[in-house]
C-alpha cells in the first residue's frame, strides 16, 4: 500500500520552503538578463547541464521535479498554471486571491477528499489483487513440480541441496530475489551487495515456513499467497500492493553468521 502525500507532510513543505529559499537567493541582476556572458559563465561551471547553467536554476529545476513527485498522485485534480500564478504571488508579496483562512479551509476539504480517493483506491486494488492472486495460485498448484502445503505457501525445488535444514530461530544467509506476479521486482539481493543474513524470525510467515523446508545448498522458487505475506497493508510507501501474491527464488547458502 502507498500513502498518500498529504498537504502538509514534511517532504512536501520541505519541498516548498526550498522553492522559496532558491528562488530568493541572489541571481543575475535584471539587467545582465540575457547577455552573451551567460554562455561563458555556464561553461566555466563544472556543473553546468544543457539548458541549466546555473546553481540557481538547476535548484529551482530540481525543486519543480520534487513538486512533481509529491504531486503526482493528485495531478488530475490541480491546475498546474494556477499553482505557479499562486506562487510567485506569494513570493512576490502580492495580494493573493485567497486568504490564509480561505486557503487553510479549502486544503482541509481537499486533503479529506484526496485520501477518500485514495482509501478507495486502495481497497479496489486489494480486491483485484486477491482475485489476481487465487486465480493465479489455482493454476499454478496443478503444474508439474510445484507443491502445496497445508497453510497453502507453493514452492518448487529448482536444485537440490544435502546440508541441514535450519530452525525458526536460525539466521540464513541466502542469495534472493523477490517479484510481483506481473514480474516486476521489488527486492534483490544482489542490488544490495550480494548475499544476505536474514534471521528468520524477523521475515513474513511464507519465508519462515518456506526457507525451513530447504537443505543448505538448495535452491527453490516460492509462490506466497497474502495472508502469508505482508497482507492487506501491504508495504506502506513502498513496492509491494495491498493482497499481493509474491515470488521468491532463494539459494540458501547457510546456516548462522557468516564467519569474517
């Protein structure tokens, strides 16, 4: 599940407080506007990039960018022309057509509607993700190779392994690579350096059940439903959806710390 950016969380008021503090900082006088000296002036700039030679604007473009980002999930609902016509009267010091209660009044109501939006959003995708995902696992648990167990987690020995089996209480070390059932990934570990100790006692039900079934120098692929997963909430700002079916492939390469 991702939040919803709210209209004063903290990334986004930082957001605007360094929109105001780049745009007020010193730049070119109004009269160098223009000049040839600018091209020279973006070419002594070790940081100079087309279209930006500047500090001050490349700041000012990375805080439209940041915008962006923290606007995205509400762009079908603001008018992106109005919102710099609101700015740059608010910086300039202007009379703006709302006042601070008028504006305060008008965000609350937006801000409740925005996370309506997103409440019902959230639970229409966890409705398709969980017919997505039975429907899925059905099909899957009659293919050649692939085992079911009683809590419903489905796995597949794609090598053997002759080691132990490790305990609940165990740290693994183990090489992974997690995806979505449209094969998006949302975790690897070789995009965090190689492979991880994990102790299972800190991972969700599926992999405890599931990596306890392993001989060390095994590799297996796991289907786990849900309820074995991260649930309904899925992962709050992060990859994995509300009722999200994942894929796991997991070489377990020991058992303990590894020894340094």
């Amino acid at each position: 599940m991702q939040t919803f950016p709210r209209i004063a969380a903290t990334a986004l008021s930082a957001a605007l407080l360094l929109a105001i503090a780049a745009c007020n900082k010193p730049g070119k006088d109004a009269a160098d506007e223009g000049k040839p000296a600018a091209a020279a002036d973006a070419k002594a700039d070790p940081d100079a990039v087309p279209g930006l030679p500047t500090e001050k604007d490349r700041n000012s473009y990375m805080i439209g960018m940041a915008l962006a980002r923290q606007f995205e999930p509400m762009k079908d609902q603001i008018d992106v022309d109005v919102v710099v016509k609101a700015l740059k009267a608010s910086l300039a010091g202007e009379k703006t057509l709302l006042t601070t209660e008028q504006a305060q009044a008008i965000g609350e109501k937006f801000q409740r509607q925005v996370q309506q939006r997103e409440l019902e959003k959230m639970l229409q995708d966890a409705r398709d993700n969980a017919a997505e995902g039975e429907k899925f696992l059905a099909a899957n648990a009659k293919k050649p190779g692939v085992q079911v167990t009683a809590s419903g987690l489905q796995y597949q020995v794609l090598q053997a392994g002759n080691g132990p089996k490790p305990k609940a209480s165990d740290v693994v070390r183990v090489n992974y690579r997690g995806t979505l059932l449209d094969g998006t990934v949302f975790d690897d570990s070789a995009q965090h350096g190689g492979p991880a100790a994990i102790p299972l006692s800190q991972v969700v039900p599926g992999w405890q059940e599931g990596i306890a079934l392993m001989p060390v120098g095994a590799k297996y692929r796991f289907w786990i439903p849900a309820k074995l997963g991260y649930g309904e909430v899925g992962t709050p700002g992060g990859p994995i959806p509300p009722n999200a079916t994942l894929v796991f492939d997991v070489e377990l390469l020991g058992i303990g710390q590894e020894k340094r």
